[in-house]
C-alpha cells in the first residue's frame, strides 16, 4: 500500500513537467505558426496609407457632375462629414456609426483588436457542433479583411489568425474613430457600391450625413450579406433585416423607444436603382473613351484613381440639344412609318413580320412601346447633333443617337454617312483658294460623264439638280445658294481638278477616304459629322481650324493637377478665304436651300451661315451651320444597312434643319449669346457689280453689291450698258 502511494506521488511530478513540456512546445508551435502567418501580412506601411479605390468623376463646362466612373462604385468621406448636428442637444451624432456598432461589434470601443468573450463563445460553439458554425469578426477584423485581398476570404484557420494579427496592428497604428471611418468608406453594401457615401448615393440619391435612423438601420442591415438583404431584390427580407438592427440598437441603450418605433413604421424609400447613364451619356462615353487612350502616358487609372475630370461641356446646351433633337427624330419617324405603310412589301421585309406580330410592331413605331432590338437598325429614325466652339474647338453639346434609344454606338463620332451637299463648300473653297472669284460664271447644263462603276464597267452618269432645273450661266455665289449640282460638277470639271477638292478637304481635317472622281462634287464619300462640323468652324474661325476637344484638365485624388489641355489650333485657310466662303454660306441661309432657318418655328436670326444636304433617295438629311460662336452639325437617317430611305421629300432641309434651328434658337437665348456678325478682314474689299452681267458696274448698271478678295479683284467693266443712259450718276467708286 505504501509502495502505490509512494508511485503515485512520483508520478505526479513527472506528468506535471510532461504536461509544462507540452505546453511550451504548443505556445512555440504556435509562436512558430504566428512568426510564419505574420511574413505574409501587409507591410505596416500600407496600414499607414489607407488608398482606397475611389470614382472618378466627370464634370462640364458649368460644374456640374455628368458621370462617375468606377469598377467599385466608392466615394470616400472623412467620418466628420458622416455626421449630423442635433441642435436639441448640441452635438454631432451619427445613426449610421450607432447602428454599426450595434449590429456589427457592441463591444467596439472597449477591446484591442478582438472580443475576448465572443473568441471564447465562438470556440465552445464551434468544438460542440464539431464544425465552423459561429464567428467570432469584430470590426477591426472585418476591416481587415476588406483591406487586404491577400488575407483571403475563405474560411480558414489561417485566414482567422491573419485577421487578428492584422486586427491587433490596426489597433495600435490607429484610434477607434480612425478605423471606423476606413471601415465605413471600404465595406460593401451591395449593387457595386463600398463604402457609405456611395451606398447612401445609390439607394437613397443623398450624403450619408442626411440619412435618416431608418436608411442608417437599412443600409447597416445589409452588411452580413449584401445580395440576400437587398432591398431592391427581396425587399421584404430587408425590411426585417432593417427592424433587426433597430432592436439591437434600442436594445444597447444607442435610441429612444419613440424613434425605434417611428423608424420602425418606416417604408422602403429606396430610389430606382436602374442604369442610370448619367447626363450626356455619348459625350461622356467619348470622355471616358479618351481618357482611356491616354491613361498610360499619365499613368493614371480611370476608374479606380479617384479623378476629378473637368470637360467642355455645357449641360445648358446639352439639354436643348437632347430636346431639339427627340421632337426633330420623333416628327421624321412619323414620316417614315407612313412610307412603311405605304409600301407594305419593303415593310414586311423589314419588320420581319414572318416572325414578329405585325400590330405589335405599329404599336413600336408608333412609340407606344420599345422596339424591338433587332429591328431597330432598319426601322428606327436614328440622328446626331454636336456643336463646337469655333474659336477653341471645345465641344458644347453632343448626341449620339436617339435619346429615348440609347446605345453605344456614337454616331456624332463614329458613324460614317455619305454627306451630300454638305460637302459641296469642300469644292467652293478650293475654287476660292485659287483665286476664282464669286462671281465665276458656269454652264448650268445637262452633262454626261462616263463613270466606273461597283462592278469595274464604265457607264454613263447624268447628274442633275434636284429642282430639276436648267439655264444659262451661273455664277459660283449662286450656284452654291441654290445647291445646284450640274455647277459643282461643272467646277471639279473645269475649274478645279477632283484631286485638288480631295487635298482641300484634308487640309481641313477630313480623315475618311475621299474618292478623287468626279463625283466627289455631290458628296458621295463617306465622312464623320464631328469633323464636318468641325471643318465649317474653320470659316467661322477666321480659316483657323481647332482640334475638336472635350477634356480640359485632370486632377488626381488630392486635387492636384496631373494634365491641363488647350486647344490645338492650325491655319488651314487665309481669312480672306474663309471670310469668302463665310458670306457664300450666308447665302444659303438668307436665300437658298437654307432658308427656313429663318423662318422655321419663329426663325434663328442671327448672323450665320449653312448647308443643307441629302444623299440619293434621302437616306441621309444633313444640316451644317455655324455662327461666329457656334458651329453645330445635325445628321438624320436610319442606321441600316440596307440603306432606308427616310421618305419622300425627307431632305436635309426638312429632315435635319429643324433641329439644328430649335437647338440654337434654345442655346443663344438660355446663355444669353450677344450678338455679333462675321469680321471682315483688310484683304476682302466690296464693290458694285452688275445684276446681270456680274462685271463691275458702270454708270448704268443695276447695281448689287458682292465681295471679293482684295488681290484678286476683277478689272471687266460690264460691256452689257457700258453704252446706254449716259446720264446716270452711278460710280464703280461709290462702292469700293
């Protein structure tokens, strides 16, 4: 009996030590585990730099924001910002940090990283169920984890001792107010948003600081699971969610029963979370495009940078342009669906009325509902507006396509249609260039021209006028006017060579292939409505031609300036030159094809000048005109292929005009544009010629006025009355 005893008691010591021994060798295991884990924890350098993504944003011309871009939507806002004052007690307060706390880790201000007693709870409850069944996060955990990718997300031990270890750094690098504002501004809350100000934008259209108790519980409550407490998905499930966090809250003592139970009774406020494109959404797709080309060389990241990009745009011209443009659309899809009608055959090849039921596709057209995708290349009235500064080249107003059919096709800058007439002060001005005055008389005659055509074999072409008209001599300023086409034919044929219009308009920034044959003259090769526009700005410009420019400066995350853009400007045209061509156009609008922009809808009246143009079978309506402050481009048809025709009589000026007239009429009277006229350079000189004849007038002339470059002023005296009425009083100097 005392030989057992005497075993028992050296046996103790000795599974005492064991178990001391063991002990050790677990604390350095675990100290060994803990050394191993930590190489692999971010530097603490990047816990001291808290670098968010963050969106960029896009602004106009008059401050105001167009777009945000983003892969992650975020905004950040420092925590003061987050709260709200509360004038009863005197204090700031936030429901959203309350709600936080309650919700997420009540125990927040009062441990080190991690809730001793909520580790040990987790731990009972995970080794009784034998598997991972309860967490144990406190926020300083879940910020870690949303810091760092390289933690991993899975549920792991490891991942488990990172977030601690990561957790305990934060909490002696930062104060408790520090790492809830980086908690609040890096957490997501579902639908692409992180962060609370993102969240507070996207669900309630409002700062975070202007939250209600209710919005703070409902955004809160999505935090466990962002997709399955979505309001905008299961609302229900949000709801109760919401009530949750808003017990919890009153639970902790953090509001009143009277405000748990008025939030309580609150409804889901939540704000449409459709795509919203933002204002301007072909021109800030032509921002964001442009920026990505230069984001290298600026080494800049777009959409995760933070950037502050300021533009051309005015939003003031925006909206009157998005107006002029859906009235202008909407009255030539009234026009073409009457041809649909009228011509059943081309309108059940179209409409693909085999497939589709014929009344729901009247019911499209007719505006009634959407149409279908498929069909709307061949059925829907497409068009685009841009207007540019002509002195600078910054684009004022864009639009791309239909506004009530947004794509993403921009056809202001991407669409390449044959321009017709449009084309036509390509020729004029080479003419002009080369010393040919206004008053160059041609035959306005029938002509024949042996052209090659699509297949390689030579036939005979026979333009012709679209008034169908014929006569005598008539002059450039005339022909031009009246938009005559067997003039411009005549002019590529004797006058100036197709080569020589193909060279004058890339010298004015026409970048598509031009075909060098004579019918060039009618304007059958294909251009971009941004660089016709463009091109005319030029006349207004005084023959400086400016790159059309939308970005103006860029500001990084601080507001500093990393880029600042100026207008890039070329001489490409005397200014007498263009000052000629200038007065041509004027023409047009006071007495040619263009003149309903006079009178269309009360008239624009200020000073400008025009061109109208329509493509063969009016498949393109254009309309192209510019003032000395505003250039501005209109283009209508149907996307295609094939090539629909827009209808009968649907020409530049009916189909396009309108649109361009509303939109400036709009633009000059919401900015109040002061008026002013086109400068006449010292090398232009007026004179008195006949109304005849078109020589310089003589004593018994009827007499009109005309302009002419200075060093290329005519010396014919006109024969036609150089012998009658010998009495008349009338000078050739009356007029120089």
């Amino acid at each position: 009996m005392t030989k057992t005893i005497q075993r028992k008691w050296t046996t103790w010591p000795r599974l005492l030590g064991l178990f001391f021994i063991c002990l050790i060798l677990l604390f350095v295991i675990a100290g060994i585990y803990i050394v191993f884990l930590s190489k692999d924890l971010p530097p603490l350098e990047k816990l001291e730099n808290f670098d968010p993504d963050l969106v960029t944003k896009v602004y106009s011309d008059d401050g105001i924001m167009l777009k945000e871009l983003y892969t992650q939507r975020r905004i950040f806002l420092p925590l003061e910002q987050m709260r709200s004052f509360d004038p009863s007690t005197g204090r700031y307060y936030s429901d959203l940090v309350n709600a936080v706390v309650a919700s997420e880790d009540h125990r927040f201000y009062n441990h080190w990283g991690i809730s001793m007693r909520d580790f040990l709870r987790a731990v009972v409850v995970n080794l009784a169920a034998m598997r991972y069944k309860q967490g144990f996060s406190s926020l300083s955990q879940q910020l870690a984890r949303n810091l760092y990718d390289r933690i991993g997300f899975s549920k792991t031990i490891n991942r488990k001792v990172k977030e601690i270890l990561t957790a305990v750094q934060m909490e002696k690098r930062y104060t408790k107010d520090e790492i809830m504002e980086m908690y609040l501004n890096s957490i997501y809350f579902g639908h692409g948003t992180y962060g609370a100000q993102a969240a507070a934008k996207r669900y309630f259209a409002k700062d975070v600081r202007n939250l209600t108790l209710d919005e703070s519980a409902l955004l809160v409550g999505l935090l466990p699971a962002p997709e399955h407490y979505s309001p905008i998905k299961h609302p229900e499930v949000a709801l109760r969610r919401r009530n949750t966090v808003l017990r919890l809250m009153l639970n902790q003592g953090k509001i009143s029963r009277k405000r748990y139970k008025s939030a309580k009774s609150a409804s889901l406020n939540v704000v449409d979370l459709s795509d919203d494109q933002g204002i301007a959404p072909y021109f800030t797709e032509h921002v964001r495009r442009q920026l990505e080309q230069i984001s290298d060389s600026l080494d800049i990241d777009i959409y995760r940078g933070g950037l502050t990009v300021y533009t051309t745009l005015d939003t003031r011209m925006q909206k009157a342009a998005e107006v002029a443009m859906l009235s202008t659309v909407l009255a030539n899809q009234e026009k073409l669906n009457e041809q649909f009608i009228e011509e059943r055959e081309l309108f059940e090849e179209l409409a693909w009325l085999g497939i589709h039921p014929e009344d729901s596709v009247k019911l499209m057209l007719a505006g009634e509902k959407p149409l279908y995708e498929e069909l709307r290349k061949k059925l829907l009235v497409q068009g685009c507006l841009v207007a540019v500064d002509p002195s600078s080249g910054y684009i004022k107003a864009m639009v791309g396509g239909r506004p009530d059919y947004h794509d993403d096709f921009n056809r202001s800058t991407q669409a390449r249609r044959q321009p017709g007439s449009v084309f036509k002060p390509f020729l004029y001005t080479a003419a002009i260039d080369n010393g040919y005055p206004v008053t160059k008389k041609l035959m306005n005659q029938p002509i024949m021209i042996n052209v090659m055509g699509a297949d390689g074999e030579w036939k005979p072409w026979r333009p012709r006028n679209d008034d169908r008209s014929v006569g005598d001599r008539v002059t450039l300023r005339e022909g031009l006017t009246r938009s005559l086409n067997l003039i411009s034919v005549r002019l590529v044929q004797e006058l100036i060579p197709p080569r020589e219009v193909v060279d004058m308009a890339k010298r004015m920034h026409i970048s598509t292939p031009l075909r060098a044959v004579d019918a060039i003259a009618l304007g059958t090769s294909e251009v971009y409505p941004i660089e016709m526009v463009s091109a005319y700005a030029t006349f207004a410009n005084g023959g400086i031609y400016c790159e059309p420019m939308s970005i103006t400066r860029i500001d990084d995350r601080y507001g500093i300036t990393i880029a600042q853009f100026y207008p890039k400007r070329e001489e490409v045209l005397s200014e007498e030159t263009a000052f000629m061509m200038s007065s041509l156009l004027q023409s047009v609008i006071k007495k040619g094809t263009g003149r309903r922009v006079g009178w269309w809808n009360g008239g624009f009246n200020r000073p400008a000048g025009g061109k109208t143009g329509t493509t063969q079978n009016w498949t393109d309506a254009w309309f192209v005109g510019f003032t000395p402050q505003l250039a501005t481009g209109v283009w209508m048809g149907v996307d295609g292929p094939p090539q629909i025709s827009l209808g009968d009589g649907q020409m530049g000026n009916v189909a396009a005009l309108p649109a361009w007239v509303e939109f400036m009429q709009t633009a000059y009277d919401t900015l109040s544009i002061p008026y002013s006229e086109f400068k006449k350079p010292a090398g232009i000189v007026q004179l008195g010629i006949c109304q005849i004849t078109k020589d310089l007038v003589t004593p018994n002339c009827p007499v009109e006025k005309e302009y002419f470059i200075k060093k290329y002023s005519p010396s014919g005296i006109c024969q036609l009355h150089s012998k009658t009425n010998p009495n008349s009083s009338r000078r050739r100097s009356d007029f120089d």
